[in-house]
C-alpha cells in the first residue's frame, strides 16, 4: 500500500489524543521522565515485599509465593521428589522437624528455626535454596521471612482455597462510593496514591460501548450522550448497552476461548465439524443472562437434567470442543485418553482456575493436588456414548439434529402426513397377512413337496480320496475308512426322462462321525470348495457335457469369513461354503439350479461331482444325499437372508425375523393395488423427508453411557500403564460433594457451584474484570495456585465473588457494577512517575487502555465503515484471507485443505464471530492479533504489538474494502469539503473532532495523495479494483483512492486500535 510521507508520520508523532508536541516539549517532558525516574529508582531499594516493622505481614500475599518459588519444588507436595522429611506447604508439617529433627519454623523465634539458619547459613553445603537452584532468595526476600517468623508465623491455607467470605467494606463516610471503589482507594492509599480523574464523556462512551458489546459508539449516540446532561445519563447508556442483543456476541467471543470452539477437528485432516449450534447457544445464553451457575451447569451437564430441552443439550457442546481425530494408525484406546484428558484440563482452568494438567503424571510440585484426584475427575468425563474416533465425518456421534423453525415446520407436517398414511395401511394388515401367508406357502410347497423332489438313487459312486463309500437304506451315503486331506466324490445316477433345474445337496449327521456330526474332519466341519453337475444323454455315450450352475442357496453359512454357499460354483478351489460344523451339530441343506432346465425328454445320466479342496484338510461330508428338481428353488427376487429366514419354521420365527419377512413381502413381492398406492406416497414423503435431514444442522452433544468406563490413575500419564483403580470424587483439597447429589456430571456441576465451592465465583469474576480491565485481580486467570500470581486486591475479590454468587450469579449485573465505577470510568492517561511506580495498572490507579482484541479492530473497522453485517448465529463464513494457507498445512483428501472464499457481502461483512475457525490454519487477520487457535483452552489471551499488526492493517484486503467503505461514507454524509470530510471520517473511527491543525494537517495529507494519483490514474483504478464496492463509480476514482488511502490511516491509529 501508498502512504504519503506526511501521513505516515501522523501514527507515529501523536499521543492517544492525536495533539502534536513541539520539539521544547519534549525537552521538558524527557527532563521530568528523567526525574521521575531516578526517584522511581531510588524508591527500587525498598522492595515491595518490605513493609514496615509496625505492619504485620501478609502470609498469603507476601510469605507464600516466596516458598512456592523457592522452596516447594523439594518440600512442597510432590512426595516423590521431597527431601527433608518435612513441608512447606503444610502448616502441620512447617511447624515441626524434619529428618534431621530440629524444628523447621518456631514462631516469634526465627533463632531458633531450622528454616531462618538453613536460608542464612554461609555454608554453600547447608544453604537453602541450594547453589544449583534456579530462584534464589534475595536479602531483602530473606528478611522479609525472618520479619514474619519473628511476628509469630501467622500462617493462612492458600487463599483461593479458603471460603469466600463477604468482607467488611472500607469504610469513607464523606465519600459516596461504591464498595469496588472503597476497596481501590483503600489501597492506593496504603502505596501513597490517588485515583485519576473520570475519564471525558466521549472517551467513557467510547470504552464502555467497545467493552461491553465489541463495537463502538455510531456518532448519533455519542451525540444523544453529550446532550444527556441528566445524573443517571450513563446509567442509561449502560442498561442499553447490557440488553443489546451485540452483548452476547460480544461475551460469546470470550467464553469461546475458553471453551476451545473451533470448526474443525484440529488433528489430521482437520476435517469440518459441524458445530456452530453451540456458538450461537453461547451467545443466547449472555443475551438472557442466564445466571452463571445454570450457564455452567447445563454445559457440564444438560444431558443429566430431568427431561433436558433441545437448548441444555446444545450446551453439553462444550464438553465436546476439544480436537479429535481418525488418523490412519491412531489407536482407539490412545485417543479415549486424551479426549477426557482434554476434558478434565479444561474443567480445571475454565472453573477452578487449576493446573490440573500437572498432575496427569504425577502429584502437583506445588499445588495440593495429586494424580488420584485428577483420575478422580476423569471419571466424570469418561462416558462419552460414542467412538472417541471422529471419522473425519462433520458429525461424529453423539449429535442432535437441529432445525430452524421453518426446518421443524416441514419435518413435523411430514411426519404427520406419514403417521396418517401409515394408519391407512394398518387397514390393509388382514389381507396383507392372508396374501403372505399363501404366498409364503406357495414357497414351501415349491421347495419343500417331497414330489417336487426326486432322491437321486446312484448307479454308481467314488471316492478319489480312497474312502470307502456305502449307499445307505434312505439313499444316503455314508463314507469311512481312509480320510484323505482333499477329498472328490463322484455319483452317477440314471434319469429316467425330463429335463432338471435343481439339485438338492443334504448334509447329515451321523453317529460314526466325529462327534456325530456331518463332517470328517477333527472338528466335524465340512468346506465344500466346488460343486458340479454333467449330462450324458443317449445320442451321445460318453460325453459328459457340463451343466452351468448359476445360484445357490445354503440354510446356514458359517460367518466367520468368506464361507457362502456360491463359493462352492465359482470354479476357484481356494474358497468354499464352510457349515460351521464345529458349532453346529445338525442337518444342513443346499440348492443349486442351472440358468435353465437341462437333460431330455429320453432316458439320460447325470453326474454330480463334490469337492473338497481347500486349506483345511479333511473337511468334507461324511454323509449325504442327492436329490433333484425340474423347477428352480431359488427365487431370484428374494434376498439371501430373507431366504434362510423362510427356512426357519413360522412358529420359531423371532420377531425380528418375522418383521423382516414381512417387510419383504410387502415391499417386493405384493401386488396389492391399494397398497402399492400407499407405499407410493409413502416413499415419496420418505424421499422428501430424507432431502431435508440431509439439510438440517447438527450439532456435537454429551450422551452418557448406560455403564461409563472403569477408571485407574495412568502411570506417567500413558494410555496402557493402568495402575489403581479409582472412582468418582472430587480433589481433597476442596470440600467434599454433597451425599444427595448424583455423583456425576450433575452432580460435579452442583458442587462447582456450592456455597462451600472456593474457587468458581472468584475464578468467574477475576475473568469478567480481566475482560474490561486487561487484566485481572488475579493476573494469572488460568492459575489460582502456588504458581500464579498472588490478587492484587483480595478483598476486592472476595466482595465480587460473594456478591455475585449471593446475587443469583447474574452476569449483568456484576458487569454493570463494575463498569458504573469510579474507578472503571477513571482516565486512561498516565504521568511518568505514576507509569513507573505501576507500569501495568496492577494498583487501579487509572483506567484501563489496551490494544482491543483481533475480532473488535475488524469488527470496529466494518462498522464504522457501514459495511457491516448484523445477523445473529448460523453457519461460520469465510471472509478473504491469502491462497494457499490451508494447502500448505492440510491433506489432500482433507475437506478444508482448498480454501474457498465467500464472495457475498451478507457473509464476509458479519461479525468475526462467525469466521470459520480452521484449528491448524487459523484466519491470519486473527492469528497475527493473538486470537487463538483454540486448539485447547484460553481463558487469557496474549497481547502482542508487532510490525506485522501494522502491516495488516495497511495491507489487508479487508481493512482495504473498510478503508475504501469509510471514505464512500465520509464523503456521502460530510462531502461538502474536504475538511468536513477528514473531520466526519475521524468522528466515524475515534468518537473524538478534530481541532483545526489537525484537520489541516490531514487534508494536506490526502492533497498530497490526490496529487499523485491524478498524475497516475491507473495507480488509483488499480486501488479501487482490489476492493470493488458497490457505488465506487459515483465518485471520481482519484479522489476515492486518495480518501482510501486517508481513512486507510484513520483505521491503523493507536486511539483507533487501543481502547483508551
């Protein structure tokens, strides 16, 4: 992209209040830096952890996170690795001896504590922590311990584990201020400090809107709030502002994060998921403002509620966020385990602010967790109804349909117009029923009739095999003797007159068997590789002519393999219809028919070759009989399992085989008119129905199963090293669950949000006020343990958290407290010394500015640009982004290795939200702004500022089309000149006028650009064509590239990017 010198110099010499600062100013303002600094420095030798000899010092803040640092790695929880026989952790334990028998710690007698001797000690072999450890403790942190020692080691569990208990609010009579204020100003008055003042209204309208609906302010509000001169004027922007349905979208975006949606799998081919249900069941529930313990609940948990609605079971979508995969090679096992390790991840950093994933192999180094507690919590998770493989399918099971109203419409009048015709055919069962049964006998009469059947009586017969052969007294042979591996019988028969069709091969059973089965194998099972049937007619002695057999029908195949009964005429001797006669001790029965009748209407022979040639040796019939037909048994319209259903007598018929005849029957073989009418009708609205399924979303849900999964703690955190068994609980560090509760997800979900629960109420608020601050009371939202950082107001904390869960968890209202503070609505800016003393606003002393997150700087850019789209949920869309990006990460077979753009504008131009969220590829607009990938949970972003940022906000085609958007919109509400537009475009991104230097400043910018591009007009065609915008034409193209370029610079300003 073209910038002009004098625009680009405009980012880099302004303030967040776009003023220009002379080169005397600077001079003074790098004297008073310098001042400031010094004294900062100087303040630098009495470190924070210090305080006063009359002040008593705080365990939990100012002792613990030193021992945890320094000291718990080897006398912390982890007794693998403890050393000393004693802990640090452990109050018990801290006041007592160690292997060596002194006393660790002796309160008010830091003299007489192995501790205080071992972390002075000049003996490099006694000293504590040892030479080699990373974290040492410094003389100011050592005495600091000593102090504490001295003043009695008065000694605190940690504290987010310890009950919320509403504290007493600071008491300042002749202030009128809220209990979040008296809290900030109790403790910028303990550091020597004073609030900042409130914020200018514009700034105040500007940094509550963006915060709490990720848009900003249209200039028609920011004028309604100017004028607004009433005292509750910026109540009502917030009220408004709250019930937006922009809140939830703008929430939603949070809390997906956490809970790692995405559209895709992340694993593998990384295929499409179909999901988008939950995202937009996310932003309904903060729209309704669900209170915050439903909200956990049905997401843990929907399915378990009593006779759960279609909403509560979207929401167990959140358990079912995390990757899969169906890699060739995965084992199924393996990928269990890592689904539900996922899971219970998640759970702790999402509710509990816990690193739980620490203790998948073994007890936490720090933390009062140990592996049987996270095995505990794995069971909870581990009943998943369905394959932990996703088979790369959009909608591995479980999932739950869900229509749109007009969806539900169309499938609910179709189930009505079948339901009606499906009682319509209930009429005709009588008939049907008689109709089958005939037809059904008619069958069996063809198949079964002894005089439909001749026994073949053998003239001669052989063994090839050498086995002795004897013609029985029912015309059976049975065979003895010798008992060759392969085995060939050969029968030859005279036929009297008439052509055949059909031979009839029985197996039976005999005593002289082995077992008294049919065969004579070991095992008395029979594969007979080969049947084949020859004619020798009169005119032709000696010539026997091959009969081609083109069916067959078995009573029984065996089903462990390819054993069917046409394997016997596939004239190939390595396959064969197997009887299974290992299991089966009975008769079996087979039909083989040639394509058409054979022999003459003269006396002729026939010969009927069996053979047993396969792998198995000895498997051949022990005895048998022939019989032959001059029909066909086998009807060819009838499948090969409705055949063997009819084989089995009526009354032994199951109702499952009864069914299937029936439906048979009725679908292929009846001609009943009336019902053929029906079924018509009934298939087209099936039809119909199919076609609209096949339309309907669907999205992943939780479904318990009947038995879950036996859970053991996994040695090292392997899928096959199964060591104890264990069973639901929850960690013993926290309280216990409550008998009455189901001990399950429900049940777990009632007791995350018990009064007697410590840590979801504190984890929640700390996310909201990280939310609008940039940071949270506890900086470290994802860890409230040993290793996290210590809440910078924790009376602050403890009042939120209480106040919220005593004031039915409700999101709004906790927003709406915090965001009517004074200490919210304080200004932004910041003086050297104040910047120095506290560099990232741990101390609440100003208001928050940050750079805003990735989806706000496009969602910003597409509003003020006119551009934007709102519509609320539906499928993810897929705006520009560069070629290439998913080929280069994706599989060839994978459905999201081509990226393809959508082009309308109904779907590119809506809210970031809705942006498909491809897992290994993410969309770079959001990547390169720290957006994450959502390949596992994120409860707190990273905050980047990079060249790169730049650059995609000057390059970007997006921001392009926004820049082009912004400038057509400028010059259609304030083209009467320039200077009138550059202020309209300025109002349009910051909220702010310009005063008039700066207005002439800019206009001289977009001169300058003019210039050049009327002095090359293809450079200006060859801008306005990257982005087309309806309505370019209506302006010279000069002038619009020139006022792109312009409003370009406008979208890229740090008061644009940053919330101030």
């Amino acid at each position: 992209m073209l910038q002009s010198r004098d625009q680009q110099g405009i980012g880099k010499g302004k303030s967040e209040e776009f003023l220009m600062i002379s080169k005397k100013d600077l001079v003074l303002m790098s004297t008073r830096l310098l001042n400031s600094i010094f004294i900062a420095v100087l303040c630098c030798f009495v470190q924070i952890n210090e305080c006063p000899a009359e002040e008593q010092i705080d365990f939990n803040q100012q002792i613990r996170p030193l021992l945890s640092d320094r000291c718990f790695a080897c006398h912390g929880p982890d007794e693998e690795h403890r050393e000393g026989g004693f802990r640090l952790d452990v109050q018990e334990s801290a006041f007592g001896h160690g292997d060596s028998e002194e006393t660790i710690l002796v309160p008010g007698h830091p003299e007489k504590s192995l501790l205080i001797e071992r972390i002075t000690s000049e003996d490099s072999s006694l000293r504590m922590p040892p030479q080699h450890a990373k974290a040492q403790l410094s003389d100011q942190q050592i005495e600091l311990i000593r102090k504490w020692v001295a003043q009695g080691a008065n000694w605190e569990g940690h504290w987010s584990y310890q009950p919320i208990v509403r504290p007493e609010v600071p008491a300042y009579p002749d202030k009128n201020l809220s209990p979040i204020d008296a809290f900030v100003l109790k403790r910028l008055e303990k550091e020597n400090l004073q609030p900042s003042e409130k914020a200018d209204r514009v700034t105040l309208l500007r940094r509550v809107t963006l915060d709490l609906t990720g848009l900003p302010p249209s200039l028609e509000e920011v004028d309604a709030f100017l004028t607004d001169e009433s005292a509750t004027a910026y109540e009502k922007v917030v009220d408004r502002l709250l019930n937006s349905p922009r809140f939830g979208e703008h929430q939603a975006h949070y809390w997906l994060d956490a809970a790692r949606y995405g559209d895709t799998h992340g694993l593998h081919l990384d295929n499409y998921r179909e999901m988008w249900p939950y995202r937009d069941w996310v932003i309904q529930a903060f729209n309704e403002n669900m209170p915050y313990d439903q909200f956990v609940t049905e997401q843990l948990a929907g399915d378990l509620l009593e006779n759960p609605t279609e909403d509560q079971l979207i929401a167990t979508g959140f358990n079912r966020c995390h990757v899969t995969t169906s890699e060739g090679g995965s084992i199924a096992e393996e990928v269990y385990v890592r689904n539900v390790v996922d899971r219970v991840n998640t759970f702790g950093t999402v509710f509990l602010g816990a690193t739980f994933d620490c203790t998948r192999c073994h007890d936490h180094k720090f933390d009062a967790l140990t592996q049987k507690d996270y095995y505990s919590l794995f069971a909870y998770f581990n009943g998943l109804d369905g394959n932990p493989l996703d088979g790369n399918k959009k909608d591995p099971q479980p999932v739950l349909p869900v229509p749109n109203k007009e969806q539900a419409l169309e499938k609910l009048q179709l189930d009505q117009q079948l339901a009606a015709l499906q009682s319509q055919i209930k009429t005709l069962d009588p008939v049907l029923t008689q109709e089958q049964k005939l037809w059904e006998e008619e069958l069996a009469s063809k198949q079964q009739q002894p005089e439909l059947w001749t026994v073949l009586q053998p003239a001669s017969f052989e063994s090839q095999g050498g086995a002795e052969l004897k013609l029985l007294e029912d015309t059976s042979i049975l065979a003895s003797g010798s008992n060759p591996a392969k085995e060939q019988y050969e029968v030859i028969a005279n036929i009297e007159s008439g052509p055949k069709q059909a031979i009839k091969l029985e197996g039976l059973i005999d005593p002289s068997l082995t077992n008294g089965g049919a065969g004579r194998s070991s095992n008395s099972n029979v594969v007979l590789t080969g049947f084949e049937v020859f004619v020798e007619t009169a005119d032709q002695p000696n010539h026997w002519q091959p009969i081609k057999l083109t069916d067959a029908w078995a009573d029984y195949e065996q089903s462990n393999g390819d054993f069917k009964i046409t394997n016997a005429i596939d004239e190939n001797p390595t396959t064969g219809w197997a009887i299974a006669g290992h299991e089966k001790k009975e008769n079996r029965l087979a039909y083989f028919a040639a394509a058409a009748p054979f022999g003459t209407e003269e006396p002729y022979r026939m010969k009927v070759v069996q053979k047993y040639e396969s792998v198995y040796a000895q498997h051949q019939f022990g005895r048998f009989r022939l019989s032959v037909g001059n029909f066909n048994p086998i009807n060819e319209t009838i499948p090969e399992e409705i055949r063997k259903l009819l084989a089995v007598e009526s009354e032994s018929r199951s109702p499952e085989q009864k069914q299937k005849i029936q439906t048979h029957f009725r679908e292929k073989v009846t001609d009943n008119v009336d019902y053929r009418s029906i079924n018509e009708q009934i298939a087209d609205l099936e039809k119909k129905r199919t076609e609209l399924q096949s339309k309907i979303p669907t999205t992943l849900v939780f479904k318990e199963k009947k038995d879950p999964k036996e859970s053991f703690i996994l040695i090292r955190g392997e899928y096959d090293q199964k060591g104890e068994k264990v069973h639901r609980r929850t960690p013993t560090a926290l309280p216990e669950m409550h008998e009455e509760w189901p001990n399950d997800r429900l049940g777990l979900a009632y007791w995350l949000t018990s009064e007697e629960n410590p840590l979801t109420a504190r984890v929640a608020v700390n996310r909201f006020w990280q939310n609008l601050f940039g940071v949270g009371i506890v900086k470290t939202s994802e860890d409230f343990g040993s290793q996290g950082e210590q809440p910078s107001h924790p009376q602050l904390l403890n009042w939120l958290a209480a106040d919220f869960r005593e004031n039915g968890w409700d999101m709004k209202r906790l927003l709406r407290q915090i965001v009517l503070s004074e200490t919210y609505q304080q200004t932004s800016q910041v003086n050297p010394e104040l910047w120095v003393r506290d560099p990232e606003n741990r101390l609440l002393s100003r208001g928050p500015r940050f750079r805003l997150d990735a989806e706000i700087l496009r969602d910003q850019a597409l509003f003020v640009s006119g551009l934007l789209v709102e519509e609320i949920g539906g499928p993810s869309v897929k705006p520009p982004q560069p070629d290439g990006l998913w080929f280069a990460v994706g599989y060839t077979r994978s459905n999201t290795a081509k990226f393809t753009a959508d082009t309308d504008p109904e779907q590119i131009h809506r809210r970031t939200l809705y942006t498909f969220l491809k897992r290994t590829a993410p969309a770079p607009q959001l990547s390169i702004l720290d957006s994450p990938s959502r390949e596992s949970s994120c409860v707190r972003r990273e905050r980047t500022n990079t060249p790169l940022q730049a650059l995609l906000f000057f390059n970007d085609p997006q921001y392009l089309e926004c820049a082009q958007g912004l400038a057509m919109r400028s010059l259609k509400e304030a083209g009467e000149s320039p200077q009138a537009t550059v202020q309209q475009m300025y109002r349009l991104c910051t909220c702010y006028p310009l005063d008039s230097t700066q207005v002439d400043f800019l206009v001289q910018g977009y001169q300058n650009d003019l210039a050049r591009f009327q002095s090359d007009p293809e450079a200006a065609q060859k801008l306005l064509a990257e982005t087309p915008i309806p309505g370019q034409d209506q302006f010279p193209p000069e002038e619009l590239a020139a006022w792109t370029l312009t409003a370009n610079l406008m979208l890229s300003l740090d008061i644009t990017v940053n919330k101030n």
